[in-house]
C-alpha cells in the first residue's frame, strides 16, 4: 500500500498528475458530501474513503476539499471539492 492510500480526515495534499485538476492544487481530505455519497454504488464509499474495481485492480478515491475553488478546465468549474483519486494525491509537505 502505498502511503496515499491511507490518507486521514483532515490531511492536507496536493495535486500532481490528475487528468482535470491542475498540479499543484492544494486541499484537504474531507468527508464526501452527500451528493458525492448518493452518486456512488451502495458501499463505496466507507467513512472518507472510496474503492472501487478498476481495470487493474481497485481504486480508491478521496473527497478533497479545495483550499480556493478551482477549475477543472471544462468551463464548469469552479469547484471547492471534488472527489480525487489517490494516485493523483500527494501529502503536501509540513511547514
């Protein structure tokens, strides 16, 4: 497992590598809103964290609040959240 895959509430990330988000967004792990719960498959998502069967495996995915509403470059932005998967989740460093 990587460390990514084990994020906690309140962790603060960063973006790097996400196919809509720019690098280098910062924010912090949150619970999914209610709307982001009811999109999903009953039981994905458990607590802050969601996983899901992907093509080589399982993905799992985090609900990341936003430090300043960002676009994600389609025009309907912008967002103050967005679920993320955790291979595009870095911790952001301590400072």
């Amino acid at each position: 497992m990587r460390p990514e895959d084990d994020l906690r509430l309140g962790d603060r990330v960063v973006l790097s590598g996400h196919w809509e988000f720019p690098d280098g967004t910062t924010g912090v792990v949150a619970e999914p809103t209610a709307f982001q719960v009811q999109l999903a498959k009953s039981g994905e998502w458990v607590g802050h964290r969601r996983t899901t069967s992907g093509r080589n495996g399982p993905v799992t995915f985090y609900y990341v609040v936003f430090d300043q509403p960002t676009d994600d470059g389609s025009g309907d932005g912008p967002y103050g959240g967005a679920e993320i998967d955790a291979a595009s989740l870095r911790r952001a460093p301590v400072a």
